[in-house]
C-alpha cells in the first residue's frame, strides 16, 4: 500500500474535508486529482502557515454556501418532477430510476445538484409518486415529488395506471373476504362453516342463533288454523230417518 502524504486542502472536497484542512491521502490521489484541480496543496511548512487565512476563507465560503441553499430550498418546496420511464406489466419498469435520473430532471428545471445530494434509499422499479429528499446543504434538505410515468404517449394517466393495478386488488380482497362474512364454507377450510358474531345487530350471538331465533319468532306470530265446526244432530231438512 503506498505511503499516505499529508496535503492542505485549498478548497472543500466532498468526503474529504474542508478549505483549511489538512488531511493525508495517496501520492496518486494527490497528484492524479487534487493537485491538477487546484483542490490541494503539499502540506509544507510554508503552506501551513495560511492555514488561518485559508479557515478563515472557509468560514466565509460556509455562511454564503448555507445562505444560497435556504434561497433554493424555498424555490424547491412542494416541487415535483416527472420522469418517464418504459413500462412492462402491473406498471413495472423495464431498468429503474436512481439518483442520476433525478439529477437531469432537476437539471432541466435549472436547478444543479450532485447525485450525492440526492437521498434515494433504493431505485425506482415502478411507476407512481415517491418523495425524495435533496440535502442542499449539511443543515439544510428539502423533500420533491418525484413522478414516474409511462413513456408510451398513448398509455393512460399516471391516476389512471395506478387506479387501474390497486382496484383488482381490492376487489379480490373483498371476494376472499365475502364468504365469511355470509357464514359460507371458505375454501381450505375443511367444508367447516364460519360463524361471524354479528355486533350490534344480535347482542353478540352467531349468525346461526340469529336466524333460528327470527324463526321462531316467526312461527309464534302466525295465527293458528281455524278448527272445524263441531258436528250436532241433524234435526230437520229431507232425508231424515
């Protein structure tokens, strides 16, 4: 492993340090980027002696960069960006949506951010609206509306697409749930019949002791069959003996 050098940072660099700092890294690192960015100089004796100078530039630079982020995070809130994407079935994506793709969205609306910026815990698989929070400074974050929607210009609405997915799911759950509530059989349940408690309909009881009790409710309110007239002699008419 090659010998690590310690370099005095002219300017902030992300996970690296800031303006002021001294900070050890790799001859190749330095040489390769830092250097040729005017990101670092060697840390000798001479260059650290600007350090104050070079802190108190940071300080500066911080207040201002803080400042720019509160103006942006104002003009961001409640935004929301659309990206289109080319769908497959149920309103899966073929490929996924990361930070990158948020990134030029965001760029097209005049608005720059590095991809580091942009807090995605996972890509974006499917259509729909996801919220996503963009750090525009270490104390400062705002959270957009992020639309993925169907590339196919003759595809319906994003409302339409996602409606369209959840309602078969619904209906389905409701079917499933249907037969035990009517007290049916429900299917792997051994031809057992559910009996639901019925509450603030029949003071708790089962839907079976319910009916039976309508029953003979029922049979009590219906009058009983007439009786047939009683028989007496036959005292008078033609015929008689």
């Amino acid at each position: 492993m090659a010998r690590r050098q310690e370099v005095l940072l002219t300017h902030d660099v992300l996970k690296l340090g800031n303006m002021g700092d001294i900070v050890r890294v790799t001859p190749g690192y330095a040489r390769n980027y830092l250097y040729p960015h005017a990101l670092a100089i060697p840390a000798s004796q001479a260059a650290k002696r600007q350090i104050d100078v070079l802190r108190s530039k940071a300080a500066k630079s911080e207040v201002e960069r803080e400042a720019r982020a509160g103006v942006l995070k104002k003009s961001m809130q409640g935004m929301s960006i659309q990206i289109p994407g080319r769908v497959a079935h149920d309103n899966e994506l073929f490929g996924s949506i990361g930070t990158r793709d948020i990134v030029a969205a965001l760029a097209k609306s005049g608005i720059e951010v590095d991809p580091k910026q942009v807090h995605l815990n996972d890509k974006i698989k499917k259509i729909g609206r996801f919220a996503v929070e963009i750090r525009l400074h270490k104390n400062i974050g705002v959270e957009i509306s992020v639309e993925v929607v169907n590339s196919d210009p003759n595809a319906p609405a994003l409302d339409e697409a996602l409606a369209a997915v959840t309602a078969p799911a619904a209906t389905a759950v409701a079917t499933a749930a249907a037969p035990a509530a009517a007290g049916k059989p429900v299917a792997g349940g051994g031809g057992k019949k559910v009996e639901v408690k019925i509450k603030n309909l029949g003071g708790g009881k089962s839907a079976s002791e319910i009916q039976a009790e309508r029953a003979d409710k029922k049979t009590a309110a219906e009058p009983a069959p007439a009786k047939p007239a009683a028989k007496g002699p036959n005292t008078g008419g033609p015929g008689k003996k």
